[in-house]
C-alpha cells in the first residue's frame, strides 16, 4: 500500500480541482465538474460547460443516489457506477464512502459477476489494460501506453476461472477493475497508482467464441507451458516499467505455478490462495474463539478441493501448528470433497498435485461418494463450502451439524450468491440461530425470536 502520505484520501482533500480519472486525458480531457470553483473553471476553459451554481460534493453525491435509484437493475446501476467512477471520480468515491453497504455489492460481488459474463455487451470505454498472446515480444512497450506514469498496483487476471462462473476470457476484466476500486475506496489506494490488468490468452468458451460482440481473441486457450512463459514475460516487463510493483493474481484456474514461480522473487501474491486464506482464517480464530473449542478437537469438512480451498486450508495448518499441533496433526483436521467424493489415497484415481497433501488414509478402505457421507463419517465442527454448487448445504446437513455442535462453523464461501453452498436465512432457520456463519458474497440480514442477526462476509 502506498504510504498515508500518498494515500487518495489525503489528496482528495484538496479543494477545488478534481484529479482526472485514470483514463481521463483521453476520454474526457476538460471534463467540467459542479464542485469547482469559476476561477477553476476558468483556469481549466471548461466555463460555461456546466450550470453556473457551485455545488457541495454532498449535493452532487445526493443527485447522483437519486439517480442511481431510479435504475431498475442491479446491472443498470452497476453500468451508472462505472460510468460515474470514469467521469468524475471523486464524486464516485464520495458516494461509494457514504453509502458503503449499499454499493459495495454493486462494484463487487454478487453483481461484478452479471457484468463479466455481459462485459463485451456493456463495455462503454477503457478501464484497464488488455496484453494479449499475440503482443508477446512486445508488452513491456505496451505497457508504456498506460496513460499513469506511477503505478504502484496491479490486479491481473487471466479470465480462466472468474468467480464461480468459469471461463469468461478478457470479459473477466470486471475483477480488476472492481477489487482495485474497493482498494482505492476501503484503503485509500490512490486509483492513479493502480492498473486493472487482463491477459487474453483465449478462452474455451465455446459460447463466447461465438458471440460476434466478444471482445476477445478467437482462439482456443493457449498452454499452460504458453502461458507461463507469458507471464514470465510480463513478470519482468511489469517490473521494468514500475520496479517494485505489487502484482495480485485473480482468478486463475490454476494458480499455483506462477505464485510458486514468483513468491520469491517479485512483490506478489495470489489472491484466490493467499488473500481468501488470509481472511477466512481470520473468521476461523474468531469463531473458534467464541466457541471456545481447542484446535485438536477441529474437524474441518471441505467442499471443494481447488485452488482457493486448498489455500484457505493450508493457512488454517499453519495457525493450528502455531498453537502447538504438528504439521500432521495439523493435516489430519481436515477432509477434502470433490467431485468423486472424499480425497483419499486408495480412490483409484490420479489426484491433482495440489490435492495431495490433503489426501487421507485413514478410511479404512471405504470410500465415501457423496458429502452427506463425509459429513455422517466426519461430524465436522466446520462446514466450508467452495465449490461453487447452490444448495449443497441442505437442511438435513445444516440440522445434524447443529446436533453435533453448540455452535457449528458453517462458510459457504462460493461467489456469487447464487452459487453459495446456503443462505444465511437457511443456515439460521436449520440451526435455531446457532450457526457461525460467514459467506463469500453478501446476505440479507435475518431476525431470530425478534432479534436482528448480521451475516458476516469473508
């Protein structure tokens, strides 16, 4: 993060003259604001260009609500917000401050997720940087086109697993894009220092391809040994252009070589491994904490075994070891559930590399098919779900983990809502009002024996 010196914050509490958006000189090079001052609009020779009264950015922040509200769709009001982030945007981040809960699901999930699967419909002007397969040899030159001289910031994507919805190609452009505006909004992240950055290396979306308003290259997605050495490319010509660079990878579908490649070597993280591990393991002390249970006596049932699952666990053994478990000891908390059922090493099939280490060998030579097996043979105190798969947790298994624990730890954690394992509502209703509960994309609040209960988001 760029130091508090630097932060938007500070700035933006300079008068006057709205900084350009990161695109603005050449998009809107005199665009005329109503906060500014007539001797701005003067300097600026944008005079005349707007109504002659001089507004509060209070004032402009309550027409801009009213005409948010008058959109009948969380797509339409997502298009207004973006843009509104384009055009003016102080205004946007005054308003995004203002009314946090309200927009947060709006720039974010669940809705980011419509506008990348409708990205090369709604696409109205740049808002970030497109490095295609074709320009490689060149991206470091491409790079330079950034119209920003200091980005301190990226988030990149190769659009290959954009949230629960697969493969979207350059349409996932809609993550960078939307993470950086809550990091400029949330951390004070000056939005000049930051670069949405999407890699085309094809898409096997058989839909997309032949969507004649895709925006993409028309090619089958390149190789994995293609693509790394792609992104070697990039890693190097990224650090060139802007040494020191902080590099977030977002939704790869298999994200594990790059940040193995990289860790050591660049400022980067992924943020699917990392980033979702860091936060859900914050959820997982506080809960433990409030259920007072020891970390030996955890049973962690996992519904999905990809990447961001994997991750989250490995973070959660690290902590467990910390408080005094050994790395096996650790391991055998957790069960992993994929589509075959429990990873096991006598299943009979060859796992991925990254499944290994969860493997179990303690089932006795049974395999079990399905989670409500798992979850009979397990009893977990903790229930999370990536997997992508609305419903998964049902009541009949919401209801046994209540049986089994006072207070169970239920994270359904897949993006976006309509992809949630279960809702809040369903959670609650099944356990009384017991559960621990957290989700990955935002729930509607639920009243408990005339009681408001907030669910908590990861």
């Amino acid at each position: 993060m760029p130091p508090t010196s630097r932060s938007f914050h500070s700035q933006s509490k300079k008068p006057n003259i709205t900084p350009a958006p990161v695109i603005d000189q050449y998009t809107q090079p005199r665009h005329p604001d109503t906060s500014h001052s007539i001797e701005a609009r003067k300097a600026l020779r944008n005079y005349g260009l707007a109504p002659p009264n001089v507004e509060s950015h209070s004032l402009q922040a309550q027409r801009c609500m009213r005409q948010l509200e008058s959109k009948t769709t969380p797509i339409e009001r997502y298009i207004y917000l973006s843009n509104l982030r384009n055009s003016n945007v102080h205004l946007f981040y005054r308003l995004m401050l203002d009314n946090f809960t309200t927009l947060a699901p709006l720039i974010y999930t669940p809705v980011v997720g419509e506008a990348c699967q409708k990205w090369s419909e709604i696409y109205r002007q740049p808002e970030g940087l497109y490095l295609s397969y074709k320009d490689r040899g060149s991206l470091i030159d491409m790079l330079r086109n950034w119209p920003q001289p200091n980005v301190e910031m990226t988030v990149v994507t190769d659009g290959s697993r954009i949230l629960g919805l697969g493969d979207l190609g350059v349409n996932g452009m809609g993550i960078p894009v939307g993470k950086l505006a809550l990091y400029t909004g949330c951390a004070g992240i000056r939005p000049d220092l930051t670069l949405p950055l999407t890699l085309d290396l094809g898409t096997n979306n058989e839909a997309l391809l032949a969507d004649p308003l895709y925006m993409g290259s028309r090619m089958k997605r390149v190789s994995e040994k293609e693509e790394a050495e792609f992104l070697d490319e990039l890693m190097v010509a990224l650090n060139e252009v802007w040494p020191g660079i902080v590099v977030q990878f977002e939704d790869f579908k298999n994200p594990f070589p790059a940040l193995e490649r990289y860790q050591n070597k660049y400022s980067c993280f992924n943020d699917d491994i990392q980033g979702t591990g860091a936060v859900i393991l914050a959820g997982i002390i506080s809960a433990m904490r409030k259920t007072g249970a020891a970390v030996e006596d955890q049973r962690a049932v996992f519904m999905g075994a990809g990447s961001a699952g994997v991750g989250v666990a490995k973070q959660i053994v690290e902590y467990f070891i910390k408080e005094g478990l050994t790395e096996e000891q650790a391991r055998k908390c957790f069960w992993f559930v994929d589509t075959k059922g429990l990873i096991t090493n006598d299943r009979g099939d060859k796992l991925a590399a990254h499944k290994v280490y969860f493997s179990r060998d303690d089932n006795e030579g049974k395999q079990f098919k399905t989670l409500p097996e798992v979850v009979d043979f397990v009893k977990p105190t903790i229930l999370m779900g990536l997997c992508t798969i609305r419903g998964i947790f049902d009541e009949p298994i919401l209801k046994k983990m209540a049986a089994w624990n006072e207070n169970p730890i239920i994270f359904p954690l897949s993006n976006p809502s309509d992809n949630a394992e279960c809702t809040y509502e369903e959670a609650m209703n099944a356990t009384n009002g017991k559960a621990i509960f957290a989700s990955g994309s935002p729930f509607p609040d639920y009243v408990h024996n005339g009681k408001t209960m907030h669910p908590s988001q990861g």
